[in-house]
C-alpha cells in the first residue's frame, strides 16, 4: 500500500465529491524533477542493512532481494541516504 | 524497533517537502509504524502544505486538515467519533510543528491531556514556523535567527530561551510523553510503539530538523538532529505514571560551538551568546541528572 500515480485528468466540478474530501494517495506529479544530483546504489557493496530506507525522507528506497532500490520518480537527491551508508555503496551522481 | 520491523507501506508518500525535510521524515516513520489505521489530523504547517495539494495527495491512509489552534480537539473528535461508530481498532494521530503546538495549539492540547482522550499527539519540532518562511515559534532557542529575530549589532537573533513544551504538557499528569529525534529513529520508533499501546493521552516531541530553516545542507538533516543530542542541547527521556526518566545519558558532551556553527541560523553568535546557551545547557542536565530517573 503506498499513493500511486493516476491518470492527471481536468477535474470538474462533478468529479469533486461535496465536502473537501477526496481519495487518498492519489498522486498525480512526480518529483524526479527536483533532482540536479541523484544517488546510485552499488550492489556489491550493498549488504541491505536497510539504513538508507528507514533515514529516506521521502521513503523512495526500498530493499528487494537484501539490495537497496530507489524510485527514482520520487526520489529529491537529498543525499541522506549516501550519508547514512556505512558501506559506502551509495554514490550520489550528476543529474544530466 | 528497527527498520526490519517497521510496515513496507508508505503512507507518506510524494510530498511536496524540501529534499532532506526532518519533519517529512518523521511523518513517514510515525505512520509505518501505526499502521493503516491511522487517522491523521495535520493543521497549518509545512506537513499539511505539502501533503495536500489537491489533486496530489500524499497521504495513503485517512488524514484531514485541522485549523492552526485544533488539532488536538479535531483528534477529540475524531476519536470520538469513531468509537460511537463502533470502530475499535484505530489510531487518532495528530502532527503539528512547533508553532502549531506550543504557541497556538496549546489550549486545545492541554483541553485534551485534562480530559485524557484516548488520542496520539505528535510535535515535529523544527523550531520555527517555516512554512510561512521561518518566524520564531515559542520552541526557537536562544539566539536563533529568524526573520522577526533578527540579527543585528544590538540584538543577536531570538533573545527567550526555547519552551519546555515536553515538561509543561507532563506537568498535565499525561498518559504518556517523550521527547526523541529523528536522529536516533529507532527511539523514536520504539516510542511511537509504546504509544499507540497506551490508552489515554500521548504526546512525543521529536526534533525534526529543516535544512531551509536552519541553513545547512540538505544531505545533513539526520546528523544535524544527532548532533543536537550529542552536544546536549536535546535530551531523549519519557515521562510516565508520575515520573520522569532519562532514555540517554552522554558520558561527554561533542562541542555546541561545532553544533551551533554548522548552521547559518546561529552563525552570527559571539563567544558571550555561545557561553550563555552551554551555561544554560549544563544547568538543564544538573536538574536532570538531580531528579530524573536514569
Ligand atoms: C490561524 C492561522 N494563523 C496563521 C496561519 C498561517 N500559517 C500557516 S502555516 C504557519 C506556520 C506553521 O509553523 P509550525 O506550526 O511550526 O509548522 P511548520 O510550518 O514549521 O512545519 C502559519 C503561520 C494559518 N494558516 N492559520
Ligand atoms: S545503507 Fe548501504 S548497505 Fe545498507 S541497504 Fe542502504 S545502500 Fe545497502
Ligand atoms: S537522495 Fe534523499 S530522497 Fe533520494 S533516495 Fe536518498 S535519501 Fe531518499
Ligand atoms: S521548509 Fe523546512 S519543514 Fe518545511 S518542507 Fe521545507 S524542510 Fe520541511
Ligand atoms: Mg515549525
């Protein structure tokens, strides 16, 4: 369970329920855009201690397998995770 | 617990926040750690703005938008609410920033702790009200500099002290409260376990740095708010039936002069601002060591 993506559509006035409510995790932007440097993970220096996924702000890495891997349409570059690695298996690269 | 034992959920997820946001982070963690049935009530502040934007909208479990002053009273009736509609298994969640609790939620937060109603109330602290672009809150420390603090020849930035928020909703003979840091998340984690397992009212007050805030780089969120422990100018401790305890005694303080100059907020202190705030910091941790359990 997590907010996922959906179509973006122009909504009107009869798409939008009565009250200032609406369903949750509806997502329509991603945020890749932010990014002018983004993390890469090493998997073989990955051990997927889980560090980075439980310091990510925006919760963007999750582990399969015992490797760490980052949704990079959500991930802002903030560079925490490459902080936290103790093994030094994330490198943060140019965005281009 | 750990990061093994928190939900692979997301909850939080998509926001707007600033790369490297403390206080996004500790939404996220709270949130895997209560679960889907979190009722979230978030008021004005940077985790509402950035949270809703219809039509994104970033939290995957239900959350609503409170007013500045009512969070702790919407979390009131919400948890009221639900019970009268038979729903048992649930948790009413609160997130307010600094200004939202210690300054204009207040009266609502200390209407709830009398009442004790069976809801969670989190404080991500970030020591001002940023999202309207960081003027001081009650919880800014000493000589912090904020647009209505500024600093100049006379005055050096924020010249009150920070607010014992953690104490004054204790002295309400709460449930159960804690202070923590997104620093040192597996504490955090634990504490936010042990709430949701207690009836009554809770309160955690976390410090959840904000790098546009304070001036520091984005990749620096997680050691600044270790550092903020390990100089001593935060504590982790709990307080619970009657009694206050201290969760981590550091056997030596790290510098608060290298805590302080990290960040472009402190940078203009002099050497008599800096004496005042490690003067003040060693006569918080007399009283603790004197009165708090260890
Ligand atoms: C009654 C009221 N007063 C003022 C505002 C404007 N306002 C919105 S967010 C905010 C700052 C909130 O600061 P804080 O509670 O510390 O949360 P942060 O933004 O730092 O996360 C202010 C002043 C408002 N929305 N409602
Ligand atoms: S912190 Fe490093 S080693 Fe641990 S899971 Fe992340 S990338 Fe892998
Ligand atoms: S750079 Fe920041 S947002 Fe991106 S994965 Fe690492 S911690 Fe998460
Ligand atoms: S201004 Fe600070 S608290 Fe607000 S979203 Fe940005 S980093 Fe987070
Ligand atoms: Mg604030």
């Amino acid at each position: 369970m997590k907010p996922y993506l959906r179509e973006k559509k122009n909504f009107g006035f009869s798409d939008i329920p009565g009250s200032t409510s609406f369903e949750a995790g509806y997502l329509v932007s991603v945020n890749s855009g932010w990014r002018s440097i983004k993390p890469v993970v090493n998997m073989e220096k990955c051990i997927g201690c889980m560090q980075c996924y439980l310091y990510c702000p925006d919760g963007a890495i999750s582990i399969e397998n015992k490797k760490a891997v980052i949704d990079y349409d959500f991930c802002k570059g903030c560079g925490i995770c490459q902080k936290i690695c103790k093994l030094n298996a994330i490198e943060m690269e140019a965005e281009r | 617990m750990t990061a093994k034992d928190l939900s692979k959920d997301e909850f939080f997820y998509g926001h707007k926040a600033c790369a490297g946001c403390g206080g996004s982070l500790a939404v996220r963690n709270a949130l895997k750690v209560i679960g889907k049935n979190a009722f979230a009530v978030l008021p004005a502040g940077c985790m509402s703005a950035v949270g809703f934007n219809f039509p994104q909208l970033c939290f995957a479990n239900n959350a609503i938008i409170s007013t500045f002053a009512g969070t702790a009273s919407m979390l009131t009736g919400i948890e009221a609410g639900l019970r009268a509609k038979g729903a048992t298994d649930f948790t009413a969640v609160g997130f307010a920033g600094d200004g939202g609790t210690a300054d204009i939620g207040i009266q609502a937060l200390s209407g709830a702790i009398d009442r004790n109603d069976n809801i969670l109330y989190i404080c991500y602290d970030n020591e001002a009200y940023m999202n309207t672009g960081i003027q001081k809150s009650g919880l800014t420390p000493f000589g912090a500099k904020t647009t209505t603090t500024p600093s100049g020849k006379n005055i050096h930035g924020n010249i009150r002290p920070k607010k014992n928020m953690f104490e004054i909703v204790s002295a309400h003979d709460i449930a159960y409260s804690a202070t923590a840091s997104i620093g040192y998340m597996e504490d955090f984690l634990n504490k936010v376990k042990k709430a949701c397992e207690i009836r009554g009212t809770k309160y955690i007050h976390v410090i959840a740095p904000c790098p546009t805030g304070w001036g520091i780089p984005v990749s620096n969120t997680v050691e600044i708010a270790r550092e903020i422990v390990d100089c001593g100018l935060w504590y982790l401790a709990e307080y619970e039936n009657g009694e206050f305890t201290l969760n981590h005694d550091p056997k030596e303080f790290t510098g608060v002069v290298e805590y302080l100059k990290k960040q472009s907020r402190f940078r203009h202190l002099t050497d008599d601002d800096i004496q005042i705030i490690i003067q003040s910091r060693d006569a918080k941790w007399e009283k603790i060591r004197r009165d708090w359990r260890r």
